[in-house]
C-alpha cells in the first residue's frame, strides 16, 4: 500500500525574510500559511525572531495546535 504524502510528511520548514511593510497583502498569507500547517497536522520549524512574517505563520499555527519549533542562529543571537 503506498503511503501518501500527508502521512509521510510531518515537520515543515520555513524561511523567509521580516519585513511586510510594504505589501500588506502578506500579512493574510503568512496568517493562512500557518493555519494551513496547523490543519495538516504538521510540526513548524522556522527561523527564529518574534517580529514579522516568522512571527505571524509560527503564532498562527501555534494557537491551532501545531509545534513550533524556533531557530536562531548564533550570527543572530544578541
């Protein structure tokens, strides 16, 4: 029996950069994107920070039951 993709698939990554000042429009993306994650079941694995769109997908699919998992790398550490 073969496996489909939902099954086999269960953390997502996601990179991107902060800044949405200019296109508003990502704001409703970024919100959708973690719901749609959390829908899915999947684990979210992302590059740190608490500002931005990062913020939005990983707070989106938190509150929806998903893990979160934050990255930041020691360039970024404070």
């Amino acid at each position: 029996m073969a496996a489909t993709l939902s099954s086999q698939l269960k953390n997502i990554c996601v990179l991107f950069g902060f800044r949405y000042r200019k296109y508003k429009e990502f704001v409703q993306v970024a919100v959708g994107l973690g719901r749609a994650i959390a829908e899915r079941k999947l684990h979210l694995v992302y590059r740190g920070g608490d500002r931005g769109l990062p913020k939005l997908v990983s707070e989106a699919a938190f509150v929806r039951g998903s893990q979160v998992l934050d990255i930041i790398p020691k360039a970024l550490k404070p």
